[in-house]
C-alpha cells in the first residue's frame, strides 16, 4: 500500500483511467445508436436516482407510455406507436443512461480509495479532479439536450447534442491523456524533435475533435441521409442551398443539411491532406523515432479506413451499422492522434 504523493509513475492509476475512457468510448457508441434509432427522446424525466429502476410492471410501462406520447416526437414521428415498439425505444436510452451511470461510478470510486491510498502522483490529482468535474457536468448538459426535444422540437437542438458529445470526447482525451502521464511517468520534452512537427501533430489532435463534432451536426440535423452522392452533392461541388433564405451563416453551419454535410467533408479532406502529408515528411527525414514513426502511419491508415467508410455510409444513406462503425472509428483517430500529439515531443 502506498502513502506517499511522491511518486514518478503509478500504473494502477493508468490502468484506471485507460478503463475509464474505454467505457466512454463504449458510452459514445451506444449513445450513437440511441440517437440513430430514434430512442432518445424515450424518457422524459431525469431522476439520477431512481431512473435507473426501469418500470417493472404493467401500470409502470403504461404510466412510461403515456409521458411519451405527450411530446411532439410521437405525434409528428412515432404516432400509432404501441407498447411493444415503445419498449424498443426505452430499453435503448436506458441502456444510454445505465452505461452512463456506471462510468460516473468507475471514475468516482477508484478515484476516492486512489486518492486515501496517496496511489495518485501529486502532479496529476488536479487533471483527475478536473475530469470528475467533466464528468458530474456531462449529465445536467445530457438532459439540457434531452430538454431540447421535448416541448416543440421532434428530434434534440444539433447544438446541444454536438456540445454534448465534445464534452464525453473531453472526459475520454483527458483520461488517456493522463494515464499516458501515469504510465510513462513525467514528460521529459526532447528539444530535438523538430517545432513544426509538435505543432503540426497537436493541430492534428485538436483537428479530429472538432471533425467529430461537425459529425455530431451531420447527425443531429439528419443530414447523412441526404445528399448520398459522392464527390458531388447532388451533382455539384457546392451545394446550392448551403444557406437557407431568411437565416444567417451561422444558422447554416449548425442547422442546415447540406451546410452540415459540406463543412464535414472539406474538413475531412484537409485532415487527410495533413495526415498524409505528414506521413510522407515523417518517411523521407532521418532520425525519427521509431514509435513516432509507427504511430503516424498507423493513423494515415486510419484516416483512410475512415474516409472510405464515411464515403459508404454516405452512400447506402446511413443505415444502423455503418453510421455506428463511422462514428466508433472517429473515436479511434481521434485516440491515435492524441497518442502521436503525445508521443511527439517526448521522442
């Protein structure tokens, strides 16, 4: 057992919050299938608590029902719903909020016992308090989304589900940001790895964030499911009615279909020039450390998995499978890019 704060590296620490950001990795992807088979809007009320007891007789599953069929989702979406499909909804969000219930307590916990156990290195408690703050925060900003779609809208504000997926995207970075630290032990920066390349990397990182939050507007605005035409859109490089007449540019970039699909793409293709133009830097310089090395190429392959499969997606119009594996795999560039951000000035 350990009582001293003193300490370089703690592997159980990292251990920990690997597990942490792979239950928010799980936590994204079935949120995704909540939001892809309509189920979100299921349960109208948030009660921490007790929501997690799911109805468990009839009266319970009617009086669930009946709330339902108060929002504008069921009379405009789902009208002449029945019990059974209804049930099919809720088991979803359910699922979404169980999983979420169980991350809050994997972080909570061991973070409590680490912290009495002074098993955490001083340097990195406040990283960890900062993610609990992240994590406490995320459940009053998934109900504010929820909120959204409950008195006039049928479907949550494309907004809010975008600034509810980029703080879970947070929540995930900073745990394997910070495990990375508690496994490999303080950074010891190499001043010889070249500037251009720290910053090209770290621009890479924070570039496959915001790249998946523009897929959280594509997704929220529905808009994978049109324009399924690929290079064009609809037979032109610009779409025409990027910008609804009567709205601004900036309601375009959150809330229009093809302004939505279009910024998604060209940021697509300027993360892929810059990924594989990094890859051909990285292959014709000299001294480059083998796991920078490795770890470029290995997310080139990625980005190009992910082009192709967003390309499929697009076209088969988003079905279940593909949006899901579309959306997992985003997760996964944005991990690798996090990793050679890391890996970078440190080889």
């Amino acid at each position: 057992m350990r009582w001293s704060y003193n300490l370089e590296r703690s592997y159980e620490t990292a251990i920990w919050l690997f597990a942490v950001a792979f239950l928010v990795f799980c936590l994204v992807v079935v949120g995704g299938a909540t939001r892809l088979t309509g189920s979100g809007l299921s349960i109208t009320e948030w009660d921490p608590i007790l929501g997690v007891i799911p109805p468990l007789s009839d009266q319970a599953w009617q009086s669930a029902f009946h709330k339902y069929q108060q929002i504008p989702q069921y009379h405009f979406v789902n009208a002449g719903l029945n019990l059974d499909g209804f049930k099919v909804l809720f088991w979803w969000e359910w699922a979404h909020r169980l999983l979420a219930r169980l991350v809050g307590a994997a972080f909570a916990i061991p973070f409590a016992v680490f912290l009495f156990m002074r098993a955490i290195p001083k340097r990195l408690i406040w990283r960890c308090w900062v993610l609990f703050g992240i994590g406490a925060l995320q459940g009053l900003v998934g109900w504010w989304m929820v909120k959204s779609g409950l008195e006039k809208a049928v479907l949550v504000a494309p907004q809010r589900l975008a600034i509810h997926l980029g703080m879970a995207l947070l929540l995930l970075s900073g745990a394997v940001w910070t495990g990375l630290e508690a496994w490999f032990g303080r950074g010891r920066t190499s001043f010889g790895a070249e500037p251009r390349w720290r910053l090209w990397t770290a621009l890479l990182a924070i570039g496959a964030y915001c790249q998946c939050l523009m897929g959280a507007l594509v997704a929220g605005n529905q808009a994978g499911r049109v324009y399924n035409d690929w290079p064009l859109m609809n037979g032109k490089l610009f779409p025409s009615d990027y910008q609804t007449p009567g709205h601004g540019i900036r309601w375009a970039w959150l809330h229009s279909q093809a302004a939505t699909q279009f910024d998604h793409r060209l940021v697509a293709y300027l993360l892929a020039i810059a990924v594989f133009g990094l890859a051909f830097e990285v292959t014709r310089a000299r001294g480059v450390a083998q796991p920078v090395r490795r770890t470029v190429y290995w997310l080139a392959a990625l980005v190009m998995a992910q082009i192709a499969l967003g390309v499929a997606t697009l076209r088969f119009g988003a079905p279940l499978g593909f949006a899901l594996a579309h959306q997992a795999l985003a997760v996964g560039v944005l991990f690798w890019a996090l990793l050679l951000a890391w890996r970078t000035p440190r080889n």
